[in-house]
C-alpha cells in the first residue's frame, strides 16, 4: 500500500510539472507619436515559437502555450 501511494503522488507531481495552459493574448498595436494603429506588424511570444501579425487597425490575437507558474 505504501509503494502505492507513493506512486500515486510521483504520478501526479509528474503530471502537474508537465501541464500547460492556453493563453490568447489580444491587444492593438498604435504609434506612440500619432496614435495611429500599426498594420501588418509581426507580434510575438518571447521564449516561444508564437507569432501573429497585427491587421489593417492594429489588432492582434496570439494563443500559446504557457507553463503553469
């Protein structure tokens, strides 16, 4: 029983190490001078393979993998 329960718990510490959330980030890109919206801008998730390109108003929407803190 004990071997048991200590396989239970390394089970699931093991599980929780390796689970991740879905995150969508959103936002819209503007000129810090004019406060026009910055078209076709490439946006990205620093340490991650996530990209997206903002459209014609500025507006972006990434989704990514984030590892639970």
């Amino acid at each position: 029983m004990k071997r048991f329960l200590t396989f239970l718990l390394l089970s699931a510490f093991s599980l929780s190490c390796f689970a991740q959330e879905q995150k969508t980030i959103t936002g819209t890109l503007r000129d810090e001078t004019t406060g026009n919206p910055i078209p076709s801008a490439t946006v990205s998730v620093k340490g991650t393979k996530s990209a997206t390109t903002s459209d014609a108003n500025g507006n972006f929407r990434i989704r990514t993998n984030v590892a639970n803190p």
